[in-house]
C-alpha cells in the first residue's frame, strides 16, 4: 500500500519552501526565458506555461536547428535568460545544445550572467562545464527523477517565472489532491479492470490548445512508469477537432482495445470559436458513450491554477496505484538505456 507522505516528490512544504530560496539564484529580471531540457526536465513546466497562455518562455527540447537559430534571430538576447536543466547532467541533446549556445552567443552577451545550469550538484559534464564558464547552478534534488518533478524546482521556477503570484493556489491545489486518494485509487481500478479486458491504448482526446502539454506530460508519467515487464498502457494525445477529422473513423469503428478520456477546458468568456468547440466537445462524449460504451471527461476552467496543481497531483497518484496493481516498479525506465548505449 503506497504512503504518499514518503514520496519527496510529494513533501510539499519542503518543496515550494526550496523553490522560495532557489528562485533568487537568478535574481536578473528577464523578459524571456529559454528553457533547454528534454522529457521530464521540461514538459512539467511546458505544460504549466501552456495552460496560461505564457510565450515569454521558450523551450529548445529537440534537436531543431532551424527553430534554435530563428529563435536566437528574433529575441533580444540581453533581455533573455537560458536555462539548461538534466537531473544527470549528462543528457546529450542539452549538451549539445549547450555548446551550440556558447558558440553563437559569448560574443554577445555575457553567459555567466544569462546562463543557468538546473542540475544534480555532483561532478557531471553539464555541473562541470557550467562551472567552467562561472555559470550559477540550481540543485536539482536527486531523490526526484524528472516526470515526477512538476512540485520541484525543476518545473516551478521556469514554471512560474512570470506568475510567482499563482504558486500559492498550485500548491493549494496538490495539497488537497494529496488528501483525498480515494479518488486517483477509483480511477486506477478502472483503469486496470479496463487493461484486463485488452484495453491498452489510451486517447486522450484535447479540446482546447492550452491542455495540449498537459496531455504530454501525462503521455510521458504513464507511458515510462507503467510500461515495462510486457505490460502498460500506450497514452496517444489527439487534439481535437482536428484528429476528429483523421482518426475519428477508427476511434468509434475500429478495434475495440482503446479507452477515452476528454480533455476540456471551459473558457471566461466563450466566443462563436470556443461555443463550437465544446459543441464538438458534447457530441464526440456522446458519441463514444453510445459506440463505446464509456468516456471520461476532465473538464478546466479557463487559468485555473488550483485546479491545476490538483491535476498533476492526482494522475501521479493514480500512477502509483496502477503500478501496484500492475506490480511494476514505476520509477526505473531500464530499456531506455539499451538506446543510449548505442550513442557515439
């Protein structure tokens, strides 16, 4: 049985107490951030930004040479600060990137004091070339592996740069979450009496682009914590309406080994754009309901930080129990490294 107060990932008060302090190393007030990290050590706070509407913050999280050059292009660079993040300080794209940036602009902008380094505080290429170039570092808890880190420093300080305000409700939101599991507990039962009967794909059908990183970051907690052992659930993000237009056939007429959950994000003030989507919204719940059988449905409020920080807190909670009943570790991802060893 899980004891979630043994999680540091989940020792809240501790955390955002570390964010408090940890915030100030970068001290420089920026207009832009450029955050460079892949998997868990960006899609938390990518998808915090994305929910919010926030573009000052940018993420290089692919090796994308077009899009890092006409970024560099178009952004004031002295206004702007880069903040490389791997837990291992050993990830090769963020690496390689690193010293792309420091090729193109040390002749530019001092990087000591637009440099920022998120890493493990240990001797590791990205620590070490990072104190090399008298770059700050920002400790990056060793106890929390990166899709579990969206309560770390990891995710909140490129997070809530620009809306410190918020981090209040966000935490508020996880704290009530983390007191009422029997919630994350139900979904987890349904989900593996689901898994039982062959269901092993799950879409989750966005109606909303401000959902679209949320998504992906639940994508990446389920699919690298419960696939393992010839057993997990494929998580697909379909964003909707336009998936509806692709895929809809095979959703309500092909094979019957997919379960559906709908994103929806209620918005403030509704125009004709977003009364038709959720118009979208009702049909396609109706419509899996009486071809599938089921659908479940999330629904936001529109910059609903609370909710939120609720969210997050729960689906890695239900993560947890279905590793139980799933009987899977959830935190090694073991086969992840049969790739990396064939890196040159």
């Amino acid at each position: 049985m899980n004891n979630f107060n043994n999680y540091p990932f989940f020792d809240l008060d501790n955390l955002k107490s570390k964010y408090l302090q940890d915030k100030s190393i970068i001290g420089v007030e920026f207009e832009k951030i450029i955050v460079i990290g892949v998997g868990g050590s960006s899609q938390g706070s990518k998808a915090i930004n994305n929910f919010l509407n926030e573009k000052r913050v940018i993420y290089f999280d692919q090796l994308h040479q077009d899009l890092i050059s006409s970024t560099l292009e178009e952004t004031e660079i002295d206004r702007t600060g880069f903040i490389f993040i791997s837990k291992s300080g050993n990830t090769s794209e963020i690496l390689t990137i690193f010293d792309y940036l420091v090729s193109q602009l040390e002749n530019r902008i001092n990087i000591s004091n637009h440099f920022f380094a998120l890493t493990e505080l240990k001797s590791s290429p990205l620590h070490d070339l990072s104190s090399h170039h008298s770059i700050k570092i920002i400790e990056h808890m060793k106890e929390i592996g990166g899709r579990f880190s969206i309560f770390s420093n990891t995710s909140l300080i490129p997070g809530f740069y620009f809306h410190e305000d918020l981090i209040d409700k966000f935490f508020e939101g996880a704290s009530k979450e983390l007191n009422n599991e029997q919630n994350a507990k139900d979904e987890a039962n349904k989900d593996f009496d689901l898994f039982k009967k062959g269901k092993i794909i799950n879409a989750n059908l966005v109606y909303g682009p401000e959902l679209y990183e949320l998504a992906n970051w639940k994508k990446q907690l389920f699919s690298e914590s419960l696939g393992k052992n010839n057993k997990g659930v494929l998580p697909i993000v379909s964003e909707m309406t336009k998936d509806q237009h692709s895929l809809l056939q095979f959703y309500l007429d092909g094979q019957k080994n997919i379960f559906f959950e709908i994103m929806s994000l209620n918005y403030d003030h509704p125009n004709l754009l977003n009364i038709t989507l959720n118009n979208h919204k009702a049909a396609m719940h109706e419509a899996l309901i009486k071809q599938i059988g089921e659908s479940r449905e999330r629904i936001f409020k529109e910059n609903d930080i609370f909710h939120l920080g609720s969210y997050f807190c729960s689906e890695i909670m239900r993560v947890l129990h279905l590793s139980e009943l799933m009987k899977v570790d959830p935190f090694t991802q073991d086969a992840v490294e049969i790739q990396k060893s064939f890196l040159k």
